[in-house]
C-alpha cells in the first residue's frame, strides 16, 4: 500500500508561485511513494467574500485535474479536494460553493481570526503576551465553529498558530504542553460526535522556523482525540511546491500508531474509507 497525502496546493492557490503545477506534485508523489493524492488548494471564504483574496480559477484546475488523472492514471489515485478557510464566514456560500463540483474531500481550516488577523502576519511583530493570549483563545473558538457548525469532513492544522508563536513565549501564551485537555476536548468531541476526521499535518517537520519537531497535532493531542472518540485521521503534507509532497507522511503515520491508532482515512465521494496504518508503512 502507498502513501496517502490529502493535503495539497498548486498555483491555484493564491500563496504558491507558477512553477507549483499539478504534473509536478504527481511526479514527485510517485518519486516520495504517494499513491493517492488530493488536490486541495485554498478558498479563503471570508477574504474572498471580502474581495482581499482572489478566487480561485476552478476552471482551469479541473482541466488541469482531469489531465493529471489521464496522464498518471494506473500510477496515481487523484483525488478532487479543496481546503476551505473560514468555512463559518458564510454557511450559504460555504454550501453553493460545495455543491458546485463532486469534492471528494473538503478541509477546514482557520487562518483569520474574528478580526481578519492571521497569526502569519504578526509573525515577527513583538506583540504583548495578554494580546497573543486573546488571539489563541479567539483562534480555539474558531476551531470550535468549524468542528461543531460547517459542512466539512477534515479539521487540519489544529496547531496552525505554533508556526509563528516565538518559541520562548509559547507555553505562557497558550498553555501547551499541559494544556491539551482543557482547550482542545470540546473541539475534539464535536469532532467525533459529527464523524469528523482530524488531519496529521507534516508542513512543520520541514520548516525549522516553526520549532516544532513533531507534526500537527503531536501525541498527546493525537491520543485525546482517540479518547474522546475519534475514529478519523488523514495525513497531509500541506505541500506548496513539488518538491515538498509526500514528505513526513510516514512520521506522521507512524505517529498515529503510537497514539494507539490502526487505521488512516482517505475520503472519496465525500465518505470516509479506513486504509490500515500497517499497509500504508509497508
């Protein structure tokens, strides 16, 4: 059995140069032992509603996706996806746009806060402690919306804010480690009363300015989530250039099996499939 990666952009997304086509990320997934792939670029609902984001041009990723699927076809399952952020932002446009194409997956993400701040952008600004506390309790919140309200099979990324956290202040800012059950069991039980799935995220392992050695979530979030009854988890590498996908997927799997996991998930038709751990690292 081969890898599995549901987590991945091409230049369709708003944050990825011209170079990051579709062709490439499947070469490099048959090179890294990927066997399903998803293509999943943003759609960032709230700035595109906005108009500060532009929309991306869905047209020209489905002639790409079809393409792709002819010419790997046999080599590489390709799945159709989209990573929605701020699903919440607006549940009837959320819905129009789903509806609008046959998604085998869709993520949910949160990038913006209640304010239009993504902790991305206060990355180097030194920001007092009781104000990045205000933003990771507002972004837990946030977290909490996606996993109890919106029409989405996949919460990635749940330690998206840790990337750009200084690492010095991260404890005091937002309680982790030792902080895991308090914040994150409402989150998790909303997840698994919906049948939700929660996506181990691999873009950290690859990026030292995150300081984060371990993929998203790590273990002990990872075993709180199958505690309190989560059965779903994907792997993703978030990959924004070729050369990145497939990398630290089978850390990530392995990662799973510690937490006490037997089974991965790929979604197709919207509907969620169980791939056994064990075949995936074979």
């Amino acid at each position: 059995m081969a890898l599995i990666d549901l987590h991945l952009h091409t230049h369709i997304s708003f944050d990825c140069q011209p170079m990051s086509t579709l062709a490439g990320a499947c070469d490099a997934a048959l090179r890294t032992g990927v066997g399903v792939l998803a293509l999943t670029n943003h759609y960032e609902l709230d700035g595109v509603l906005a108009g500060q984001i532009r929309s991306p041009d869905h047209a020209q990723e489905e002639r790409e996706l079809l393409e792709a699927r002819q010419v790997f076809a046999g080599k590489l399952e390709i799945l159709r996806g989209i990573e929605l952020g701020q699903p919440y932002a607006s549940p009837e446009e959320a819905e129009r746009l789903l509806s609008a194409r046959p998604y085998d997956v869709v993520l949910g993400s949160v990038h913006h806060l209640s304010n239009g701040v993504d902790f991305y952008d206060v990355r180097n600004k030194d920001l007092p402690n009781g104000t990045l506390r205000e933003m990771w309790r507002d972004y837990l919140s946030l977290l909490y919306t996606v996993a109890s309200e919106t029409p989405v099979d996949v919460q990635t990324h749940i330690c998206y804010p840790l990337r750009y956290l200084p690492t010095e202040k991260r404890r005091e800012i937002t309680g982790l480690p030792g902080g895991e059950r308090e914040q994150f069991t409402p989150i998790f039980r909303k997840l698994a009363e919906r049948g939700m799935a929660l996506e181990i995220n691999t873009a950290a392992l690859r990026n030292p300015a995150a300081h984060l050695p371990v993929p998203d979530p790590g273990l002990e979030l990872l075993k709180l989530y199958r505690e309190l009854g989560g059965e779903f988890l994907t792997l993703g590498s978030d990959a924004h250039v070729p050369g990145d996908v497939g990398t630290g997927l089978r850390e990530g799997a392995r990662l799973a099996e510690e937490a006490g996991f037997r089974y991965l998930t790929v979604f197709r038709e919207r509907k969620p499939y169980p791939i056994l751990i064990s075949e995936v690292l074979s």
